[in-house]
C-alpha cells in the first residue's frame, strides 16, 4: 500500500499537501455530504462511521476521500440513497438479498445482522447479497461477525466498472480488485483475527491515493499496457491503461478467479463478463458465518486459539525489532495511532470532498474544520 516516504516521480505531479484531521470532525463532514446526497441522518450516520472506520484503519482507499466518486454514481444511478433491499430467498440458513443498489455500508451491516440471526439459529449461514453499491472494507463485516462470537467468510466482486486487474500472465485488466476476508472472533473478548485483502497485489484505491500523492510502490504491483510490470501507477491512468497485478502470482491469480465466480454466480448479480448494471462501484458479496459453539467445546476452543497466536508469535523475527503480528494487528494500531494523532487527508482529496458537498447544498461552514499539517 502506498505510504509516505516513498520516492516521488520526477516532474509527474506536484507535492501534495496533507493535513490530519479527528475522526470526529470528519465523521461529522461525511455525514453532512451523505444526507445532502438523499440519506436519512440513520443511513448517513452507518455510511459516515465505516468509511472514518476505513481511515482509522489505514484503508483511506475505503475512507471519506471516496465521497467524490460516491457523487458521480449517484449521478449514474448505480447508488440509491435509502434504497429498500428485496429478499429473494428465506430459507433456514440460507439468506439471499438484493440491495437494489443502496449504500453497501448500510445494506451490508443490516445483511450480516440477519446472517449472524441464522447462523445462531441454525450453526451456519449463507448470505449472498447483489447488486450493493460499494460495500466499503470488507474487514468490517468480518468484525461485526466476530463482535458476536462468530466465524465468517466473505467473498466480493466489482461491477459498473472498468476492469482493473489482470489475469495471472496476463496485460491487460479482466478483473475487479475483489476482496476477500475471513474472521474468526478473540478469545473472551479480545481482538478479534481479521484477514481482509484485495486479490491485486494493492487494492485500486491504493493505487489512486498513491497517485495523487505522487509517489510509486516500493516494487512492481502493476503491468503497463505494453505487458511490462511496474511500480508506478499513473499507468492505471494512461489511455490505454494497465492493469493491477493479482497478488501471489498463479495461487493469487487463482484465488481472484474463483472469488469472482463465487459472488458473481451465487450471489444472482453476475460477472464482469456480462456486466449489465449502471456505471459506479457495484458489489455482489457472498459469506458464510458459522457458530464455532455448534461444532465443539468453545473453552477447547479459545484455548486452541490463544495458544497458536502465542505460538505463531513466538518465532524469532525475521528482521530484528519487527514483531509477527496477528492478522487484524497492524488495523488496530494505525486505529490507536489515528485516534490520537488524526487522520491525514491529501488536498485534493479534500477538495473534491468539498465539491461533492457543495454540489448537494452542503453549507460552507461544515467543511471549516480545522487540521493540522503531516509531518513525517
């Protein structure tokens, strides 16, 4: 993922200046451009505290700098504000929604609640949920599923929009970036363990940060549209562009194959191959939560669990003064470290934040918040 440090591309773009800003006031900001856009305060009050979640994190590709583009789906009709969910099937364990293109925050919460609801009925769930607008960092979903005791499995594709990743061998993009996590809840509650990870080497949004910041990844996590890999990401911006890598190479690009298949076909919403839904950031997510009390004793359970971390844990580092963390660890340190220093937000993004406001008769005085600059 991008980060600061990283070498700028000579005379591509110009520096850009950063500022940090509380949670809070953004959560506040957020939340004022989403009910302009046509929320209720409830809705825009859900969106507004995953998307600050997404910064705290340090998935600021899934944070409030999308609101910009959220604006533009609006406007294409692949993001409906309010928007009621169909359920299509009710069946025991097996739940299937369509989210008529609501606020995937919004519909995904309320998804997963009703997953977690079958899972404790019946020992497991399976949930597919179509035709979502972005439903924002996957990693939440898993969180909400282990806050209530549970295991859980997610799968997620991207429609309405231009591919993005490539095949593995190949240079031009056939893929969305589609994210996958598995959660399993801490033991007596204590963090929970959080695998979220887009197939491509670097998630798009990355990508786009990373862009706009002026700066490369620290190795090749792209492919040009002559096919020849590359660090640099204003190639995603070329015309004709190129493409994200799939991460670990034939096993990655195998693992963003079937994650395609599985929440494009099960799901009912479909494949970027036959991609028929308006132009935006369109989601389909299948998951599967699972009791682990259904399937043995929960104190052999936590017992196990607390003594693999500590196990796993207790390798010798591979590089001196750099502990292994458990998977969900690094989240919840740039969480601690935000909190209390602020969340940095380039200016264009920012801008385009503003604009997106302005557009919906957001007062000016709701984006003077006051942040300070970033330093290293």
């Amino acid at each position: 993922m991008a980060r600061r440090g990283r070498p700028r591309r000579p005379g591509t773009r110009p520096a850009v200046t950063r500022l940090r800003y509380r949670a809070g006031d953004l959560r506040e900001v957020a939340r004022a451009v989403i009910e302009a856009f046509g929320s209720s305060a409830d809705e825009a009050a859900v969106v507004a505290d995953h998307m600050v979640g997404a910064n705290l994190k340090g998935h600021d590709s899934h944070g409030v700098g999308l609101l910009a583009s959220y604006d533009a789906d609006l406007a294409a009709g692949s993001l409906v504000p309010n928007a009621r969910p169909q359920t299509l099937l009710d069946a025991g364990p097996l739940l299937q929604i369509d989210a008529r293109f609501g606020f995937g925050q919004r519909v995904g919460r309320e998804a997963v609640d009703a997953a977690i609801s079958r899972a404790r009925a019946h020992g497991v769930a399976l949930l597919t949920l179509r035709h979502a607008h972005h439903l924002g960092r996957i990693g939440t979903y898993g969180e909400q599923a282990a806050a209530a005791g549970l295991v859980s499995v997610h799968f997620v594709n991207v429609l309405g929009v231009t591919p993005l990743v490539a095949p593995f061998g190949g240079a031009q993009a056939r893929f969305g970036t589609d994210p996958v996590c598995i959660a399993l809840p801490g033991e007596h509650g204590t963090a929970p363990v959080v695998m979220d990870w887009a197939t491509s080497m670097v998630a798009y949004g990355k990508a786009r940060v990373a862009y706009h910041d002026g700066s490369v990844f620290p190795e090749p996590v792209l492919v040009s549209a002559d096919g020849v890999p590359t660090a640099d990401p204003s190639v995603m911006f070329t015309d004709p562009p190129g493409a994200l890598l799939p991460f670990g190479s034939h096993k990655g690009g195998g693992m963003l194959f079937v994650t395609e298949l599985l929440a494009g076909i099960l799901s009912g919403g479909g494949t970027l191959a036959d991609d028929d839904v308006p132009r935006g950031l369109v989601n389909n997510m299948v998951s599967i939560v699972i009791d682990p009390r259904t399937l043995g004793d929960a104190g052999w359970q936590s017992a196990q669990l607390r003594d693999m971390i500590a196990y796993a844990t207790s390798a010798r580092p591979a590089v001196a003064g750099r502990p292994i963390l458990v998977p969900g660890e690094i989240e919840r340190q740039r969480e601690s470290d935000r909190l209390a220093r602020g969340i940095e937000i380039g200016d264009e993004e920012w801008a385009g934040i503003r604009d997106a406001g302005r557009a919906h008769g957001v007062p000016e005085s709701v984006f003077d918040v006051a942040g300070e600059h970033a330093t290293a």
